[in-house]
C-alpha cells in the first residue's frame, strides 16, 4: 500500500475539530483499507462498522464513570450490530419512539433497561410503552402528565430540565426541550396531583458538546429540583439522568467525566448519593467514530482551475447532520480505480483530504451527493487533490446522525450494506 507520509502531512489547526484517528491512527486507517480490500468490487457506497471500537469504548466508558449507567441513545444509529454489542456490553437503551422500543425488545432486552426519554409522545405511544413494560419517561409539560396519567398511570417520571448552559456544543436541544426553572414547580404539582411518582430529574446539554462545565451547571440545576420536590413533600427523587453531549476523544471524554463525578460529589452529599441512581444517555459517544463511510466517485467536471466531484452519497443520505468543516477533517481520499472485475487496485495512493497541503498539488473542489438537488453538496470550494471517477472517498467517524437521518429522496436513501470488523 502506498500511503503517502501522514505524519509528513501538517497537523490541522483546530483543536476541537481536529480527527485524532488521522493523525494518531495510521493502524486504523490501515484496517479500514485492508477491509476495503477484502470485499468484491462493487459502485455502491458502504459503512464498514467497527466492532471492536464499540466494546474499547465501553470499557473507556465504565473505567471514566463507573458509577454512571449508560442508557445508548437509539436515534444517534440503530444499527442493529450496534445495539446488540452494547447490550451485550451491559448497556441500557434510550428511545424515543415505539419503533426504537420494538428494536431493543427484540434483541431480548428486558424494558426494565429502557427509558422512553421523549418528552412529548403521542397518546397511542404512551399506550404502547405500558403494553411492553416500558415504565420510565421523560416529559415537561402539563399536557404530557395528563396524557401518561390516562394512558400509562403506574410509569414513573424524569423532569427534563433545560441546561443552563448549552454554549460549546455543535447541537443544541433547547429550543425544543427541557422546562424552564420557573416552570418545574407547577409541572411538579402538577404529576403530584396526577398521583404519577416523579423519580428523578433529566436535563441534555447539547450534542457534541466541548464545555464540559455546562454538566456542572445542570447538575447544580437538578439538584434545586430535587429540593423543590423535598419542599412540595414528594417521594424523595432518586434519579438524575445526565443525558449526552459526550464526545469520544480520550482527553476530551475524560475530562467531561471528571467534571461530572466532581459535580455529583458537590451537590449530593455522601448519604444522598448512597441513593442516587445516576444515569447517562450518550449515543455519539459510542456510535461517531465506529462507522466509516465509503463512497465511490461517480462523477468529475472540470472547469478551468476548478474541480467538481459527484459521490454516491450525500445530503439527503448521510450527511444531513453533518457539520461541512468536520466532513473535509474526517476525509480520505483513496486515488485507486474500482475495476469492476477486480477490485480495487494494488497500490492506491491515499491522501488525507483536510489536510490536503501535503498533495503536490490541489483545486478548490466541490463534491456533490448523487440527488438532482443542488442543495446536495457535501464538500464546497475545498483544497483536494486531483481525482478520478471511481477513486474512493472515505469518511472516518460517520455514525453518529448519519445513516439515520437519512431519506429516500429521488430514490437514493443512505448507504444500506455494512461490513463488519473488530
Ligand atoms: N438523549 C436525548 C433526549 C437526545 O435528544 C439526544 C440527542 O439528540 C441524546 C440523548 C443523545 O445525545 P448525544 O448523541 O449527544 O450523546
């Protein structure tokens, strides 16, 4: 294999963006080609999913906070390889909709590992999940404790708050979620009245988020509602479910960790803790870095100084949530041509794309995804080398709302095999 020097290559600047697996991990983007190998020629795109990553993450996970059951976030990538290495990790399950429900059920998950952490479900929902024995949820609104009191009285509550401080995340939630401090007391009553058991308290403070004091402030946050429900003479709550926001670099997770486990410390003294169920709901974490996408050059354009690409994947696939800046950091170009009857060749040249100043030479370069749309452009005006049809684009970290948020539009949807590896 002729891989071109990447320590040659100049480190990128930012730091919070940066892809340690490009720099660090010369292995990993070997094992990643090597599978690439392995398989029949074929123009489609594809994941390879890494399953080995996903149980070294688990172990990362339990060794930063073992105090902290991690409940995956079933939206970020259902997958069902996925879901089944967590589970069989010790894993319990995050879902937001009957249909993530039925997945975890079926891979024999008792629902006593499941929360329904969806603040505003529909009736018939609601209804579903008391069928299954699905019997904690999340809600923050008046009209959500009527609901569950008609449909599902015996299911216990979590009062998703809004995080005082969602700055430093790529993904805030806010908007849309979490009650206000001026709001939980009513909505307290209001489950108390209802004679629905408020257990505990929920909050997210934003996805892929790098302000690990934003834990602080919401732990701080849950425990004044804690007291409010003391004061309003509640059960005592036992429950404080941090949410996501984790990010999977080292340095980073462990960082975040360690404000959390200080954070409870602070707040809940040492005989409320003996009580304290802590619970997390990362899905990022465990799903961003074990996916890698595949994608086949299926077309060029030249114009003049300027280079237009066509891949076989794209907004409307995969990259819908994608943020452009970490698509350029996360891209390798493999400059090898898929030859139907063979393969790939033997000696591809692989060039790290966002770090394209290593190539001899580049062009402002644009990639499109394969829709007719004009919306559908996964890179725009960046450096890349020069390629060719049927060179490969391949993406590291791709699983975290990717596949997952992808559509049918024009008859494409995202990329459906994915081979595994470990
Ligand atoms: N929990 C809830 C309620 C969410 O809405 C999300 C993401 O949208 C998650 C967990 C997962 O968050 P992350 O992927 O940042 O870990």
């Amino acid at each position: 294999w002729n891989v071109k020097s990447l320590e040659a290559l100049p480190s990128a600047p930012d730091q919070v963006v940066t892809n340690n697996r490009l720099g660090d991990d010369e292995h990993f983007i070997q094992k990643i080609i090597s599978t690439i190998k392995k398989l029949q020629p074929s123009e489609e795109a594809f994941y390879v999913l890494d399953l080995g990553l996903v149980s070294n993450l688990m172990d990362t996970w339990k060794r930063n906070l073992p105090m902290v059951q991690s409940f995956y976030a079933v939206k970020c990538n259902p997958h069902p390889d996925l879901l089944a290495t967590l589970a069989a990790q010790g894993s319990s399950f995050d879902c937001g909709s009957p249909s993530e429900i039925e997945s975890i059920l079926a891979l024999g998950v008792s629902p006593d590992r499941i929360i329904y952490a969806n603040p505003c479900k529909a009736s018939s929902h609601i209804k579903y999940a008391a069928e299954v024995g699905v019997n904690v949820t999340t809600f923050d609104s008046v009209d959500e404790i009527e609901k569950i009191r008609k449909w599902h009285p015996k299911c216990s509550l979590l009062i998703r708050i809004k995080a005082p401080d969602e700055s430093g995340c790529s993904f805030p939630l806010s908007s849309k979620f979490g009650a206000l401090p001026e709001e939980v007391s009513l909505l307290l009553q209001g489950a108390q009245t209802a004679g629905l058991r408020v257990a505990g308290v929920s909050f997210h403070i934003g996805s892929k988020s790098y302000n690990f004091q934003a834990y602080k402030t919401a732990i701080e946050a849950a425990k004044e509602v804690f007291q409010e429900a003391a004061r309003l003479c509640m059960p005592p709550m036992h429950v404080l479910d941090i949410g996501g926001g984790f990010v999977s670099e080292p340095s980073f997770f462990e960082a975040a960790a360690a404000v959390v486990k200080t954070s409870v410390e602070t707040y809940f003294s040492a005989e409320e803790r003996r009580s304290l169920k802590v619970i997390a709901e990362p899905g990022r974490f465990f799903a961003e870095t074990a996916f890698t996408l595949v994608t086949n050059i299926i077309g060029k354009r030249v114009r003049g100084e300027v280079r237009q690409y066509w891949i076989n994947e794209g907004f409307f696939g995969s990259m819908m949530c994608a943020d452009p800046k970490t698509l350029l950091e996360s891209c390798i170009a493999l400059k090898c041509m898929y030859n139907n009857s063979d393969g790939i060749e033997k000696n591809p040249v692989l060039m790290v794309c966002g770090k394209a100043t290593g190539c001899a030479r580049t062009y402002s370069s644009t990639v499109f995804g394969p829709t007719c749309d004009s919306a559908d452009k996964v890179l725009e005006g960046d450096q890349l080398p020069e390629l060719e049809v049927n060179n490969l684009l391949v993406f590291l970290n791709m699983g975290a709302y990717t596949s997952a948020c992808g559509s049918h539009f024009n008859g494409f949807g995202s990329a459906k095999i994915t081979h595994l590896t470990n």
